[in-house]
C-alpha cells in the first residue's frame, strides 16, 4: 500500500526568516532504507528542511511526518533520530566508549545491553580497540566515525547527516563517502544527506533531491540527475557540461533541424516531445559524450574547431575546443587517458584544428522556449 513504508514525508513545508522564504513548499516522501541527499548551492535551504525534520526549526507551513506521525509539535529527543553535524562536538573529558553510551544512558539502557550495542556500533565503525581513548587520541576521520557510531547506537528511525565530511580532506572524504554508505546499507537506516557536493552526492544517495532557492527542483537517481536533469540549473550543478542555445529550423519524423545561436552551423536533435520551427532551445552535450579527431558521419553532429586549451588531470584530460559561434563557450570534450583512447588525441596542442562530435541523441534538451 502506498505510504506504508515511508519513513519521511514532508508535505507543503514552507519557513520564513522574516520576509525571506528559506524553504517554499517542499514535498518529499522518502522511503525506510533510502539514502537520500539534499543537494544545492549555498543558502539554497538543505540545511534549513534538514533542521525541521530534526525539530530544531519549526515550519510555518506544511506538514512532517516520520513513521506515519505527524511531528510537527514533537520535540526532538522524542523524534527517535540520529544526526551527525559536520562540527561533531564529541564530550572531550569522556572516552570513546562513554561518547558512544551517551544516548543509551540518557534512555536509562540496562548496562549489559548498552554495553552490546556500543560493540556494535564500534565494530560498524571500525572502531575496535579504540573504546578506552579520548577523543583528542583519535584522527579526524576516527573521531567522524566516532560520531557515526554516537548517531547509530540509539537504533534511530532516521539519521540525519549535515555535511558531516566537511572538514575533512579530498582522500579521507572519499574513504569515508564509502564507509558511510556501507554502513548505512549494512544497518538499513533512512538516512538523509546534506551536501553542496555533487560527487558526493552522485557516491551516496539512493536519490539524490536537487534544491534551488528554497525549492526541490528535481528528484531523482543518480543516474536520472546526471543524465536527464530537468533543466540547466541540474545540468550545470551535475557534472560538467557543455551546454548550447539553438532555434529550431526543420522538424520531421527522424530528426529535428537546429542552428546554434548566432551561426549557421546546424546540428540534428532527437525527435520526442514538440518542437516548432522559430523554437529557441537550451541544449547540454557531456564532455564524456564527445569524440576528438575520427568523428562517424552518420548520426553524429560534427564540428570543425581549435583547441583553446588542455588539461591533464592523470587519468583524464580535457580539450577546449572553439567552434568559433560568438558567444558559444569553448566545448570541453574528455578524454581518458588509455592508450587505446589516446590514439587519436595523443600530441594534439593548443591552436590545432580538430573535428568534434557527438551522437546526435546524446544532446540533452533542457528547456524551450
Ligand atoms: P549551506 O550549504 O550554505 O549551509 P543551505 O542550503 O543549507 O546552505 P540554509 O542553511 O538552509 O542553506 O539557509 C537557507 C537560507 O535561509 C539562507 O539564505 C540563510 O541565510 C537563511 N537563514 C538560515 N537560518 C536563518 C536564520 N536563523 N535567520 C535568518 N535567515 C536564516
């Protein structure tokens, strides 16, 4: 039946600060198990629905629900949640062991069950061996675990998780983005996500809910994000891409007929949806979607361009490639560094003449006029 197993649901959730509408009318429902984060630009609200759904904000509009219970007048510690904040303030004079315990002494737990539910937490944590130090004896990426495990211990019906990996490095981030997913699949909790960080949230979520100035601009898959955003916010917010403005001139059965803006280079687009001719469209092509060099005739869009600048980053590099239309940034195409994908990028330099392409239902249609 719908609705049995959400663990969340928001319905209408509105608050203002003043005149400033922080959060406008957000619906969400997300189900027992989920991993879902909230991703979107600074000040875009993530931080403020997350906060409601904790009870430390009070909406002035709308509806929250967790199990099926309306909470919205329910105090925090009676929400049953777990939240782990990036500045994870662990009790210094208390051990690891004592940190953890917190939640299970304030609940009044048994000592003997406690003292279970703790090893388990530690062993979910990798946290073995460290119960008698305090938390000035532990690593940063140690004590983010230690705060996991604080989050897990009281078996919450949600965690909630605020840019928890925030004040760590680019490698620890990335080890931890892996273990918290592990953990939480392991453990099967509805955990909700806070992040500015694309590829974070790309590595983390069941669903990924893409916030824009107070509202939920698209919710979706990963995969359904990256690769079918609902408009050139998600596009540029996801990923980097390349993205085009055309106008309609031809539309038949197999293919429809654009010129990009401000030239007379055409390009074909797959048919679906409604196209008019005179229609203005905003279009995004992945650097990954375009070939360099040995571009196919049939079915792919081609360009003549130059190379405008190049970047090795390792494993991938990006050419920048001009197709000289005015205005029209230079295409970024990205090429893996693999001898056999080299072969036709290999010692190509800023200033020569390349052809670009792509196939033509790899072109992404954001919006029309
Ligand atoms: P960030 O990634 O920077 O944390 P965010 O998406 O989490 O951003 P929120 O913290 O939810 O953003 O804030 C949303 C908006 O509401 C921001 O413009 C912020 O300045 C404003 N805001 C948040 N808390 C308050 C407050 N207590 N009083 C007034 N304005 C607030």
């Amino acid at each position: 039946m719908e609705g049995l197993h959400r663990d969340v649901e928001l319905t209408g959730i509105t608050k203002r600060y003043g005149d400033f509408l922080a959060v406008n009318h957000v619906d969400l429902a997300i189900e027992r198990g989920e991993m879902v984060s909230f991703l979107g630009p600074s000040g875009c609200g993530k931080t403020t629905t997350l906060r409601m759904i904790a009870g430390l904000e009070f909406p002035d509009e709308g509806e929250i629900f967790i199990r099926g219970k309306r909470v919205n007048a329910v105090p925090t510690y009676k929400r049953n949640i777990g939240m782990v904040f990036q500045n994870y303030a662990l009790f210094p004079h208390m051990t690891i062991r004592q940190n953890i315990a917190f939640g299970l002494s304030m609940r009044k737990e048994p000592r003997a069950s406690a003292a279970r539910k703790v090893d388990e937490a530690m062993a979910l944590t990798h946290l073995e061996g460290m119960a008698d130090r305090l938390p000035s004896q532990l690593s940063g990426g140690q004590r983010q675990r230690v705060a996991l495990a604080r989050a897990i211990v009281t078996r919450p019906n949600v965690l909630l998780l605020d840019e928890p990996l925030g004040a760590l490095d680019k490698k620890l981030r990335e080890q931890m983005q892996i273990e918290i997913r592990m953990l939480q699949r392991e453990v099967g909790i509805t955990t909700i996500f806070v992040t500015h960080d694309q590829e974070e949230a790309l590595t983390l979520s069941d669903r990924i809910v893409v916030m824009n100035a107070g509202q939920i601009v698209q919710v979706g898959t990963p995969e359904e994000i990256y690769k079918r955003p609902a408009s050139s916010f998600v596009s540029d917010f996801i990923g980097l891409t390349n993205t085009i403005t055309a106008g309609v001139i031809g539309v038949n059965e197999t293919a429809v007929r654009a010129q990009i803006a401000d030239s007379t280079l055409e390009l074909l687009l797959p048919t679906g949806g409604s196209f008019a001719v005179g229609q203005q469209i905003n279009l995004s092509v992945r650097p990954e979607n375009i070939a360099l060099g040995d571009v196919p005739t049939d079915g792919y869009n081609r360009f003549g361009g130059t190379i405008s600048h190049v970047v090795y980053t390792g494993a991938l590099t990006y050419f920048h490639v001009d197709i000289g239309v005015p205005g029209n940034r230079p295409f970024v195409v990205m090429v893996p560094n693999t001898d056999l994908k080299l072969k036709g990028s290999a010692g190509l330099e800023v200033g020569d003449k390349i052809t670009i392409g792509w196939r033509y239902d790899n072109t992404q249609i954001l919006e029309k006029d």
